[in-house]
C-alpha cells in the first residue's frame, strides 16, 4: 500500500511540476519591446477549451493504464506459469512494435480522428468478446493482444489528433496541458485497475477497461470536434 502510494504521489507530483513550467516568463527576442509582456500563463485564453482539452487527457491517461501495466500479474493470476507469462508478454511487445509501423502509413494520418475511433472500437470489441462470449484464459490473450495492438495507434494517433486541432499561437500551453493532463491521468489509473483486479477479478477489470475505453474516446473526440470548429 505505501508502495503504491509513493508511486502515485511522485507520478501527480512530477506531472504537477510539468504544469507548473507554464508560469515560467519567456522573452521573444522577435518581438518588439514594445509588444513584449510577461507569460504567467495557467490555461489558454479561451479557459472553457483549456479545461475541457485537460478533462479529455485525463480521462484517456486513466484508460491506457487501467490494464496494460498489470498484464503480466493477471496472466500469472490466471493460472500462467512464469514462463508462459514471458512468453506471452515478449510476443505481445512484439505485436505493439508491429503496429507502430502499421499506423505510420501515410493512409491513417490523412483522418487520424476517424482511425483513433476505429482503433478504439476494435478493443470494445475485444473486451465485449471476453465479456459476452468467451470469459476465459484464452479470451484474456485475446483482450490483452488486442490492447497490445490498439495502444500503438492510440498513441500514434493521439499526438496527429492534438497537433491538427491545436491552436497554433497556443500550440505549447496546449501541448503542455496534453502532458500534464494525461500524466495525471495515467497514474491514477494503475492504481484503480489494480484495485479493481485485486479485489473482484479480471472480468471486472476488463468491463472497466470497456467502460473507460468508450468514455474517454467519445469525450476526447468530442473535445476534438469542438476545439477544431472553434
């Protein structure tokens, strides 16, 4: 418990310091003296966006660490040996490396908004899989290679997303509360996977993941839509 805890204070911690290197006053020499004026900069000028685009980070930070860091601890609780658990996880280190060069493709920066969707109803799918159809060992390998292949594109996709629909003239502060915002995020989210795992089982945590999974995509895209029309 003191373990975790540290972990969780020293992850909001340095992400808190993050967000606090926005206060920081930075001198334009290309500006004239005339125009030059301290940045004591928190959010953008317009807040409803800034607060909104931070909620959106958050919630997507708490989702991609809901389960993939506690992956191998559920395949050992689930009856894998230490081996097997290698194994597994090795192959599904390999399948994220992979994915990361199939999303590079020219084709999915064209409509990253529409390839983030699809990327995260394919692990609904998978996750409604195990839920609906197969919850067992077997349907855990195929949530967790699912998640193993989704998450290169979630990231990949993320970051086309945030530099097509971010402000230019605030494209730092912005990208500043996109760290800060998804730090946050993700170091909540072992911590409640954990506990949800620990304390009621993997069918739990995978219904969870689902939930979070299609929750923070349709505020995140929908944050999206709004910052790209306003």
């Amino acid at each position: 418990m003191h373990k975790n805890l540290g972990y969780l204070v020293t992850l909001i911690g340095s992400s808190l310091l993050l967000l606090s290197l926005t206060f920081v006053k930075v001198d334009d020499d290309v500006v004239t003296d005339s125009k030059k004026k301290s940045l004591f900069i928190v959010l953008p000028s317009n807040k409803l966006h800034g607060c909104l685009f931070f909620v959106a980070v958050f919630g997507l930070g708490m989702y991609s660490s809901l389960m993939e860091p506690i992956i191998p601890a559920i395949l050992r609780g689930s009856g894998w040996s230490v081996a097997q658990t290698t194994i597994i996880t090795t192959v599904f280190t390999l399948v994220t490396i992979g994915a990361s060069f199939f999303f590079q493709l020219v084709k999915f920066k064209q409509g990253p908004r529409l390839v983030f969707l699809i990327n995260q109803l394919l692990m609904a799918l998978a996750c409604l899989f195990y839920l609906l159809a197969m919850p067992t060992k077997i349907g855990l390998l195929v949530v967790f290679a699912a998640s193993s292949f989704t998450i290169a594109g979630f990231f990949i996709t993320k970051e086309l997303i945030e530099y097509e629909i971010l402000p230019k003239n605030e494209l730092v502060i912005f990208l500043g509360l996109a760290q800060s915002g998804f730090l946050v995020g993700d170091s909540c989210g072992s911590p409640i996977g954990s506990y949800i795992y620990s304390h009621y089982g993997p069918f739990e945590l995978v219904g969870a993941s689902l939930v979070f999974c299609l929750l923070s995509c349709a505020i995140y895209l929908g944050s999206a839509s709004f910052l790209k029309t306003n």
